[in-house]
C-alpha cells in the first residue's frame, strides 16, 4: 500500500509539473486570452445572472478561476491543479469498482480534458461541470441502501442540470456503467434517461436557449463529453478481470504509460495549435504595451498572415519605423493595416479589430469595434474590451460613459487598480494631463464624418486634414496608398503632408516617391526637395535597368530588391480578400 501511496503521489507531482510547464512555456497566450474574453464582477446583480442559464455553479467556479490567468503563471497552476483534481476523482471512481488502483488508466480521460483546453472557446466551466458530475457520482455509489440510491439518483438528476449542466450525463454514464457492472437496476435506468432527456426539452424557453445549447450547455460542442465517456468506457473494460490483473503487473503500466504519452502527444499534434499561438503572442503583448516585444516577435516567426502582418504594422507604427520598413514583412496589399470586419469575418479578427482604430485616432470606429468584438464572443463580456471601452471614452471626454466602464473594472480582481488610475486622469486639471492623454486627445475628429464602415482611406484623410500633426494616420494613409499601389494620391498626400512631417524621406516612401516622380519627369530641383537620399536614387537608378534587362522578370530582382517597394509595384498580385 505504502508503495502504490507513493506511486500515486509521484505520478500526480509529475502530472501537474509538466501541465504547468507546457501551458507557461508552450501555450500561455490562449489562456491569457481566455481572460481577457471574460470578464467577472464581484457583485449581487453579476452572481445572479448565472442563474439565468443552466450549469450555474460551473460556470461561476470556472470563470472566477479564469481571472488568475491574467497572472504569468496563473493560468497554468490553475489549469494544472484543475486538472490534477479530475485525476484524483477519476481514480476514486475507478477504486469504487476495483480493488487495485489504477492511477494511469484514470490519466486517460484528464489528458482528453488537457487536449480539449488548447480550444479558445473550451472553458475551465465545461471541465467543472466534469468534476462536480464526479464528485456526485462517488457521493451517488456510497449510497448501500438500494431504494436510497434510486431516489438520490433520480432526484439529483434536476439539480445536476441546474447546477452543472452537462456533469448532468456525466452521472447519467456512469451510472449505466455501474449497471453494467452490478448487473441489474435497468428499468431504473431508463427512467433516469428519459427524465434527464426531458429536462432540457422542458427548461430550454425558460433559459433562451437552442436545442443544441439546452443539452450541451455550458460547452459549444458535444466534445466536453468525451472524458466522461471515455471514463465510462474504461469502467466496463476494468470489469475483465484478466485486462485488470495485465494492468496491474509491471509490464501493464509500461503499456499504459507508453499509450497513454502516445495519446498526448497525438492530441497535441492534432488539435494545438501553435500558429494561433504566435498570433496571439503578438496580441496579448500588444494589450499588455510590450511594443518591443511585439517587433521582435514578429521579425522572428515572420508568418504570411493578415493579422501578423497587422500587428507588425502596429509596432512599426509605434517604433516611429514604418516608412522605413514597411516592406520587410509580409503585405496582403491593405488588408495588414487595418482588421476588416464583416459577416464572415473570424471572431478574433473582430476581437483585434479595435487596436489600429484606436492607434490612429479614430474613436468612433475604435468603439463601433470593441462593441462588436464584445457581442461577438460566446460570453458577450470582455474585461480586455471593457477597458478599451474606457479609455475611448476618457479620451472622449465622455465621463458618464468612461465612468460606468470603470464602475464595472472596479468590482474585479485584478482590474480595479487600472480603473483607479484612469479615474486619476479622468478627473486630472487639464494642465496636469498625462502626455498619452495629450496625443490621443489631439487625434480625435473634430467634427462628424459620414463614411461606410471599412472605408479607412475616407478616415484616415479626414484624420491628417482635421489634424495635420497626427503623423500616426499620416503613416497610414501614406502606407494605406503604398500597399493599394494608388502612386498618384501617395504623391499628392506626401507632397501636401509629408515634406513637412519627415525631416528627410524613408526609405519605404522615398521608394514610392521615386516611382511618382519618374512619371511626372520632374527636374532634378524638384527631386531635391524632396530629401530622399541618394544611396536610395542610385539603387533607383540600378533597379531600373536591371528590370529593362530582365523584360519584366522577377527572379533577377528578387534577391537584392525582393524587399523594396519596387519590387512589389511591379510584381505583388493585387485581389480582394
């Protein structure tokens, strides 16, 4: 006993260590953004309206956890411990019926639970309405007295729903489990089916809910069922009493552990993904400020992907770099400057789509976005949009509304001392305004402007002509043209903004300048106001004839001008997205 004791103890310390370090180290953006798409209120209002779906004690349990994982390293010892909890429960379940302890095979279902939580919308709700399905199963089994049994089963099917939502047929399989194993008990079986059946059919108008919400809640898909199922399977396989003594000898648990790392490592490769990983990296870093941390990212996984390229474009803007390296990533024309958003546009595109708004000045669609991108999550609640909400609103000038913002931030955990400082700047002397107030303030519109949704070219102008020193639009709008390959309104907009705003021409719009400037044959007078330097003219010069000798052929420029704007003037393939 005391060497099996110490088994479990060390298989579980190794569990949890590697569950840690794989989600810190490996995956740790998805849960930073599983926080910030939630958002939890210490308030009577807030716990009440959990009540109004089913699986109401999961859900709050689940989300109050979530807030730890806007700490480095919160969200993987939360996780991790979550995880270790549904172990030791599974390995009760499975000693319920054996006497041996089968601490890896109980691994099984935990692991399938571990693969599940590399989904986004996969929540530590769903895993709970597991656990406390569990924990009212083993309640369920102590039970000796048969009559005692059947109404404890019967009457907790309706709580279990209540309360947990899907931990409802959790117990439901494992009770046919045990059936299975005590052999008898079917009609009483079948009754508990058909009332756990009803239910949802019965409840769903009061919860507003769709047939497929009604029985799956609070999951999104029937996935969050297959640990208790794989449990439950595991349960009759244990009723061989020659599979159970192979599992027990030493031989057994190499198999098992073989299978079992197997089975991780298979999940992993299939259902991780580590390319929305990088794009998320760059994102939470982005909302957390790391600016540089977002460049260096993204100049090392260089991924061919709109919303990289989209944040690339941020931190260049931030860097005060974007005319001189606009073209050293990837492009998709304008699609990297600014997020479009329509009907078939991904969630998280919505979700990121305020950021650039937001950086230019434009406060109206900035909120339009971060309205959008909190109705579009499955929570409709987002502590990361509440505070964006915020800081619009502040730069607004709009207290009420930047007030009820930070009225909600107040009631949280871990966003109450951000609130406390924007109300700081909120109720500052205007002399005493923080510069970051000062700028963002000095890049709103001063007046309305009427414009479709995703027409940025109409925004971006009327940004730089209502204030010609936002050169954060200015950038934009140069770079907006650049990308669109539209040379002649480039020129013009650099001819009226630009000469002024840049002490000397990038290298990126020195290239574009050029390119207008050849059309228009100007004088060598002309060319010089312009500032742009001359290893960039005498490459011009250079490009130039190589593209004649090769008669419109790439491959002899790809190399030394494969990043330059002329290069992908003459050869990048315009199309809609």
């Amino acid at each position: 006993m005391k060497g099996e004791v110490g088994f479990r103890v060390l298989a579980g310390a190794i569990f949890l260590v590697v569950c840690i370090v794989f989600f810190q180290y490996g995956y740790p953006y998805h849960l930073f953004l599983k926080e910030q798409i939630r958002l939890f209120l210490f308030t009577p209002g807030y716990f009440l309206s959990y009540f109004t779906k089913p699986a109401a004690l999961s859900c709050l349990t689940g989300d109050f956890l979530t807030q730890f994982n806007y700490l480095r390293w919160g969200g993987p010892v939360v996780l991790g411990l979550v995880l270790l909890l549904e172990w030791i429960l599974c390995v009760a379940v499975l000693r319920r019926f054996t006497k041996e302890y089968f601490s890896l095979v109980a691994f099984f279902p935990v692991v399938m639970e571990w693969i599940l939580h590399y989904q986004i919308n996969y929540s530590l709700a769903e895993t709970f309405s597991t656990i406390f399905g569990l924990l009212f199963f083993l309640f369920y089994v102590r039970i000796r007295s048969g009559k005692g049994k059947a109404l404890t089963g019967l009457a907790g099917i309706l709580p279990l729903y209540f309360l947990t939502g899907t931990g409802m047929w959790v117990f439901l399989w494992l009770m046919l489990a045990e059936s299975i194993y005590r052999k008898g008990g079917w009609i009483y079986q079948g009754v508990c089916v058909l009332f756990a059946v009803f239910i949802p059919f019965v409840f769903r108008p009061f919860y507003l809910l769709t047939y497929k919400q009604a029985f799956l809640y609070p999951a999104t898909n029937s996935l969050v069922l297959v640990p208790a199922l794989l449990l439950a399977v595991l349960l009759v396989l244990l009723l061989n009493k020659p599979v159970r003594f192979r599992l027990t000898t030493l031989a057994g648990r190499g198999v098992v552990l073989t299978v079992l790392l197997c089975f991780l490592g298979l999940g992993t490769y299939a259902k991780a993904n580590f390319t929305r990983e990088k794009l998320l990296s760059l994102d939470s870093e982005a909302y957390f400020g790391n600016w540089e941390r977002v460049y260096r990212k993204v100049t090392a996984c260089d991924l061919p992907n709109p919303v990289a390229t989209y944040y690339a474009n941020l931190a260049l803007s931030y860097r005060g770099e974007m005319g001189e390296k606009l073209m050293e990533y990837y492009q998709p024309a304008s699609y990297g400057l600014f997020l479009n958003v329509g009907p078939e546009s991904p969630v998280l595109n919505i979700f990121f789509s305020n950021e650039a708004f937001f950086h230019v000045g434009d406060m109206n669609m900035a909120q339009h976005s971060a309205m959008l991108g909190m109705i579009f999550l499955p929570s409709a609640r987002s502590s990361r949009m509440a505070k964006r909400l915020a800081e619009i609103n502040l730069v607004n000038e709009d207290i009420p509304a930047t007030e009820k913002y930070l009225r909600m931030l107040d009631k949280t955990l871990f966003h109450r001392k951000w609130a406390a400082a924007t109300r700081q700047m909120l109720y500052a002397d205007p002399m005493e305004t923080n510069l970051w107030l000062q700028v963002k303030r000095g890049q709103r519109f001063t007046s309305d402007l009427l414009r479709k949704g995703n027409d940025h070219e109409t925004s971006l102008k009327a940004l730089v002509e209502h204030h010609p020193g936002n050169k954060v639009a200015l950038n934009y709008l140069l770079s907006w043209y650049l990308l669109n390959k539209d040379i002649q309104s480039f020129g013009d907009t650099y001819d009226r903004y630009g000469k002024d705003a840049f002490p000397f021409a990038p290298r990126i719009y020195g290239e574009g300048l050029l390119i207008w400037l050849a059309g228009k044959k100007v004088p060598e007078g002309v060319l010089k106001s312009y500032k742009i330097p001359t290893h960039v003219i005498s490459e011009f010069v250079e490009y130039t004839k190589v593209y004649e000798a090769a008669n419109g052929q790439g491959a002899p420029l790809q190399e030394k001008y494969g990043r330059s704007y002329w290069f992908y003037y003459h050869f990048a393939q315009m199309r809609n997205e």
